[in-house]
C-alpha cells in the first residue's frame, strides 16, 4: 500500500531520517526496535485510525507497508517466537516465520487456510486449554502441542506465557488477532506494544485492541514514514518493587 521513501525518527526528537531504499534502512529499524532482556512480551499489530485492524479483504495485507513489513520482520528476529491466535492463522493464511517459532493458540487445533512449509513444521507450537490436548492432536497430527491450565476454553495469557518459559522460549511477539491480543494486553503480561498506524478510514466493527482500562504506558520511540504511516512503540510501567518486598 505505502510508497513511502523515507523514515524519520519522530520520538525521540532526533531528526534522524534513514531511506528507505538505503542498505542502512533495516539496521535503523533493529537499533530502535532491539531489546536486551533475556525475557519479554510485545505486541505488534497494526490499525487504522479508525480501530480496524484489517482492510477491505479482511486481512492486513490491504492496509500494510513496505515499512511496516521490515518493522515486523526485525521484530519477528529478535523474538523466540510469535504468537497468534488460531483465527488469525485462517485468516491471513499464515506462514511459519523464517527465523523464529510459530506458537498458535487455539482450543479447536482448527488451522484451515495456513501455508506451513513441510520443513518448517518442526518450527511450529500449538497451545491450548489441557483438556483440550487429545482433541487439537488429533486434528494436528505431526504437530507439537502444548496444554495449560485452565477449566474452560480460554487459556489465560499469563499461563501461556509461564508454559512457554519452562521450554525456553521467553522472548514472544504477539500478533493478534484483536481477541487474543486484548486478552495479552488486559492480563498485563505485555511489557511493550508496537503499533503501526495506517493512514485510511477503514469501516471497523471493533477496535484491534478492546480493553476495559487503560494500562500505565510511556512512549518509548516513534517513526513515521512519508507515506503518512507512523509506527509507534508504547512501552508498559512497572510498578516499583516496595522497600517491603524488597527486603
């Protein structure tokens, strides 16, 4: 969608501008967006002004930029693993990222419309309620399946996240849809959310993220390119440990 030519850092005030087309373009991208802790959670999706988090054909790919895509990638590279919801798998016809794992959330194992490559399948985590095991292996033969705890068929983020570290698997991208991404935001195990805004008034019937309060953030950065895409980083506060829990 975007014709974009240029970036430009717009928080903090640096005036710093890289081109795209620039053999230096990408390593602008892995400075800003790089992140040192041996564990974290992001967020990264992208909307419109509107709220919506897809285009008229009902994916991102109508409201995406070239921009955007090398954010997700450097994103996606310095992560253990992206995690999706299994909606969001049929929809957008996902595909096993390159350089990290897949983890999909699902209750059903439902993964009609994927593009997982034969070799690539080693590649890919499914993560669903215990109780649900049998089920989604059954349906998903061949592929690693996870359970977590929980009564009922929605797995609690925190969880999810807990699951994962005992694997190793510690540095995740979370990317959606908008119920699993709410879901990570409101359970408050997201430390910093990365969301691209894509410069069109796209009817939306809920907003990429729905949540019933407002979580503690700071800007940590902000580019925008001159195709009128901005891409901002909100980093999550933590409160700080008290003298008591300290001690």
């Amino acid at each position: 969608m975007s014709g974009a030519r240029t970036i430009t850092e717009i928080v903090p005030d640096t005036g710093a501008r890289v081109a795209l087309e620039d053999a230096a373009a990408r390593d602008f991208i892995v400075e800003r967006y790089a992140r040192d802790e041996s564990a974290y959670v992001r967020l990264n999706m992208i909307t419109t002004p509107t709220g919506s988090a897809v285009g008229a054909d009902g994916t991102s790919e109508t409201i995406t930029s070239r921009v955007d895509r090398l954010i997700l990638g450097c994103i996606r590279a310095d992560a253990d693993a992206v995690v999706v919801g299994a909606q969001t798998v049929r929809v957008e016809a996902y595909i096993v990222p390159r350089r990290t794992r897949l983890v999909v959330v699902t209750t059903s194992g439902d993964l009609a419309g994927h593009r997982f490559d034969e070799d690539a399948r080693s590649r890919v985590l499914l993560v669903c309620p215990a109780h649900r095991v049998d089920t989604v292996r059954d349906r998903t033969p061949g592929l690693d399946v996870l359970g977590v705890p929980g009564d009922d068929d929605v797995v609690d983020p925190a969880d999810v996240v807990a699951a994962l570290a005992q694997r190793g698997i510690r540095r995740l991208v979370c990317e959606g849809g908008p119920s699993l991404a709410s879901r990570f935001v409101e359970s408050g195990v997201v430390d910093e959310l990365c969301v691209t805004v894509a410069p069109v008034l796209e009817p939306a019937s809920a907003p990429f993220v729905r949540l019933r309060r407002r979580p503690d953030t700071e800007v940590a950065g902000m580019l925008a390119d001159d195709a009128g895409f901005s891409y901002l980083r909100l980093r999550v506060r933590r409160p700080d440990p008290s003298p008591a829990s300290i001690a």
